[in-house]
C-alpha cells in the first residue's frame, strides 16, 4: 500500500472530515455553533466572518438544513485549496 498522498488528496480527506463532523451533529439548534468551530479548527472562521456565511435567518429554520449543507460544502470546497 502506498502511503504516500498528494496535497489534493490530502485537502479532499480534510473536507470530507469536516463535513463529516458537521454532519454528526444532530442538534440543528446548535448547528451554527458547530460549524463555526469546524470551520474554526480549519483555519477558516475570519474567511467565514468577511463573507458573513454564519448570518442569516436560515440558521434559525431546520428546514434549511439540506440548503445549508450544500453551502457550506461549496464554501469548503472554495476555501480548503
């Protein structure tokens, strides 16, 4: 087995734990904190203050959830490169 990996594998694994992570959380009232913290742990938590990614009444609606994921995977997918 090969051990060694490129840097755009290595970035892909990191996204996919992130969102890994967020996706564990089941508290949907505590899910704008979490993915503050991941994003947080990932360097990635000032990128998200200056786009605003964290306002909005959508954080606020479960219903929103699915929507939610899809941004914040295109926000991973722009930010971890």
């Amino acid at each position: 087995m090969n051990s060694k990996h490129t840097k755009e594998q290595a970035r892909e694994f990191l996204k996919q734990e992130a969102l890994k992570e967020i996706n564990e959380h089941t508290d949907f009232i505590k899910l704008q904190d979490k993915v503050f913290c991941v994003f947080a742990k990932y360097g990635l938590q000032l990128k998200a203050k200056k786009e605003k990614f964290l306002i909005g009444d959508e954080w606020n609606d479960p219903a929103s959830k699915d929507m939610l994921m899809k941004r914040i995977t295109q926000f991973l997918n722009e930010n971890m490169n």
